[in-house]
C-alpha cells in the first residue's frame, strides 16, 4: 500500500497510508446510492403531492405549477451539497468515506481548510460530471499520491484512517478539577495545538501498536527545545504534556 510521508514541526516524519483506489470507489458508490436514495424518496413525495394537487386544484394552476417548481429546487439543494456538508460537518469524510474508513486530510498532515474543502467540491464537476468520470480516474491513477483534480487543486489527499490513527481530531483531554500539573506554564504553553495533536497521534499510536520509537524521538527533542531537565519515560512523559496542556488551556 502507498504511503505519504510528512514532516511535523518535531523534524521526525508521520507515515499515513493512501487510501486504495477501491475505498474510494466503493465509498463513492455508497454516497451514490444515499443520494439516488435520498431523490427516490423525495420523487416520491413530490409525485404524492402533485397528484393531491391536481385533485384539489383550482383556478389558479399556474401559480400551483410555480409552487411545484420552487419546492423542486429546494429539495435539490442537498443532492448538491451533500458532499461539502458532509466533508465540513464530519471532518473530511462523506458517510460513504467513514464507512470504508477513509477521509480527506490537508497534503501537509493538517485538517483542511473550509475553503480546501469547497475547491475540491466546485471541481467535482471537472472531476466526474463535465469529463464523464474520466478526469477524477485518470488523475487518481497517475498522480503520485493519487489524487483527483480536486485534491490537486486544493492540496487534499485521502487517507486509510483504519491504519493511520487521525492525529488532529482533537487536542482535548478530560482533566480533573484536583490535577496538578508537573510542568510549568511558560514551558508548556510554547507548544501549539498543533503540536499536540501530533502527540496525542503519537500515544495513541503507540497504545495500539506497542511501538514507542516514535514517542521517544520526539520526547527527547522535546526535551531539548523545552529546557525540561526532570526525566520521565518517553510516553509518559508526552502524557504529562498532554495533561498539563488542557490544564493550562482551561485555567488562563
């Protein structure tokens, strides 16, 4: 399987696996049948009520006819956006992407941008509908890290989450009320969330795997650009940071 490699602000490289051109296939089909789905039903529906109104109608058809028209507009507008809303609302996955485990990351490891995320949505047009399909094919098949002409032009790339633990989901940590923390503010507080969710992805990766090279790296480098002399074990000490950071974030 393909792999990217980027380099975080540690200078150590995270690995995240490409997701297969089959994922991306099958959960496009999957998107496919909730959107055919989706105007199924709303056929349905419509159909139901054109037939109420032409059995109620009155004189007044054509303003009946507009009515009709505008309410197929509405309903429309979420087969349109369905993709952007859901990659915005869900953190870069469609519900066909989150079932075959895979989502839409920024091509330097970071959540993508709002506006990342509607360029790749106004080139699905180039991408599928515009070039037949093609466009998005040939692009995902040629590029290096696979990626549609959306994912070019927006600087995305899609991953295999189920192997790669995200490491930007979220910073937060629940901290009791009683904590102390080891480590000083002005230490502490010089990391960016960014930074953290780096190691957050790090423990988590290494609670799963058992690996603790990468926890070592980068607790000894953290060591160094922090000043902190008092030693602790690589994991447990990128924990502490952890729990010291959320501490410190909430107690300004």
């Amino acid at each position: 399987m393909n792999q990217i490699k980027i380099p975080t602000s540690f200078n150590i490289e995270l690995s995240f696996e490409l997701a297969p051109f089959h994922k991306r296939m099958f959960a496009w089909l999957i998107d496919i049948v909730i959107i055919l789905g989706y105007y199924y039903l709303v056929f349905e529906l419509m159909a139901w009520y054109e037939a109420r109104e032409q059995a109620t109608k009155t004189a007044d058809e054509l303003h009946s006819s507009y009515n009709i028209s505008y309410m197929w507009i509405i309903v429309s507008v979420p087969i349109l956006l369905y993709h952007l809303i859901c990659e915005i609302s869900l953190n870069g996955q469609s519900i066909g992407k989150k079932l075959m485990h895979i989502r839409v990351i920024s091509d330097n490891g970071s959540r993508p941008g709002i506006d990342q995320y509607l360029l790749r949505w106004l080139l699905r047009t180039v991408d599928f509908s515009i070039t037949f399909f093609m466009g998005g094919l040939i692009s995902s098949l040629v590029t290096k890290h696979h990626q549609r002409l959306g994912d070019l032009a927006a600087g995305t790339i899609v991953i295999d989450t189920k192997i790669q633990a995200n490491i930007y989901d979220t910073v937060f940590e629940h901290i009791d009320s009683s904590y102390q923390p080891i480590y000083s503010r002005q230490q502490v507080m010089r990391l960016s969330d960014r930074d953290m969710n780096i190691i957050k992805g790090i423990t988590a990766n290494a609670s799963r795997s058992g690996s603790y090279d990468n926890a070592i790296t980068v607790s000894e480098k953290i060591r160094n650009a922090l000043n902190i002399t008092e030693y602790q074990e690589p994991f447990d000490f990128l924990q502490t940071l952890l729990n010291d950071y959320n501490y410190y974030a909430n107690h300004k």
